[in-house]
C-alpha cells in the first residue's frame, strides 16, 4: 500500500502518509516514498543440487548441510518518478541460528511475482551483517536498513532482492520478520506537476 500526501510551500505532518512532497524552488520536487513488497518468500533447494524445489512464505537466508533457503522480495517501484537519491531496503530481524550472520543481498529486475529461478540470479549488491537477536526487541533494534540506491536507481519497474549467505555449506541461517515489512524506501526528485 502506498500513501501519497502533497505539500506546496510549506511542510505539514501527515501522521498516515509516507509520501511527502516538498516544493522546490528549481521546479522539482524532493519525494519520500515508503513501497510495501508486492511479493516475498523463500526458494528453498531441500537436495543442495543446485535447482530449487519450492517455494515457502517465510524470509529467510539460511543453509545446513542438506538444504539451501534464499529469501526473495519483489517491490512495484510505479510511484516513482524522476531521479532517485536513496533507497533503503527495510528488513526485520527475526531469529538466527548461529549469529550474528552475514547476508548476501542480490538484485533483478522483477515482474511482481517471485519465482524459483529468482533464486539464481547472481548480482551482488552488498553483504550486511545482521546483529543478534535482542534480548529485548523494540521497532527500533529491530530494524535493518539495506543501501540499495546504486541498484535501484537502473531499474524501470519492478525491484527484485535475493537474500542468501555467503558460504552455503555451512549450517546457519537468518530470518526476516515479513510482519512487519519488508519495505524499501526511496527518496526521489520529480518536476513538479
């Protein structure tokens, strides 16, 4: 769900909105915009072969020693226009098995629904370590912000993300809270309409 709220010459709050537009005076406007996952889910390989066998809906990046699990996002980038100058992939920490872990997080160009070959694809974007679950979670320890603006930025329509470890032969894992996200979060500049 995507919340648009405009603003001409002056800034107000609106409490519901994640989208806010600022007047500039160079005839653009500055923009915020919070996009929910259209799609997510895991591919999950459960004979390490290299093929994926099925897909599950929680999020997760995780391996053992008899399956491989990455987790796909597809975000609807429609409400954006003009030139992004940041986007940040919002994740929940869950739980992980052998933490803290490090995570892969590649990027494609999507069509709005996750597919298993999603899960091959191979374009590195960034690895993130992701901290150890709080003893006592808050909204805020919680939180993981993935600096996706290089990637995001080439695309025209649709932001698709595979989460995967680094070493797949090792038995450990990370999982996403889908609960509350995920969401990315894209700052951009438009002409003003």
């Amino acid at each position: 769900m995507v919340y648009l709220s405009f603003v001409r010459k002056s800034f107000s709050a609106v409490s519901s909105a994640f989208l806010f537009f600022f007047a500039a005076t160079t005839n653009a406007f500055a923009a915020f915009i919070s996009i929910d996952a259209v799609d997510y889910g895991t591919a999950n390989d459960d004979d390490p072969i290299g093929s994926f066998d099925r897909l599950s809906t929680n999020l997760e990046a995780a391996s053992t020693g008899n399956s491989i699990h990455r987790g796909l996002i597809e975000f609807d980038l429609a409400g954006v226009s003009g030139t992004v100058t940041s986007a940040t992939l919002v994740l929940r920490n869950n739980s992980g098995t052998n933490p803290p872990n490090d995570v892969q997080f590649h990027g494609y160009s999507g069509d709005g629904t996750i597919s298993l070959s999603d899960a091959l694809v191979s374009n590195l974007i960034t690895t993130v370590n992701i901290p150890v679950y709080p003893s006592a979670p808050t909204d805020e320890n919680l939180r993981i912000d993935v600096d996706v603006t290089s990637f995001v930025q080439t695309l025209p329509s649709y932001a698709g993300f595979m989460l995967r470890m680094p070493d797949e032969t090792l038995d450990h894992g990370q999982r996403f809270n889908p609960t509350f996200g995920p969401s990315l979060e894209v700052q951009f500049t438009a002409p003003v309409p």
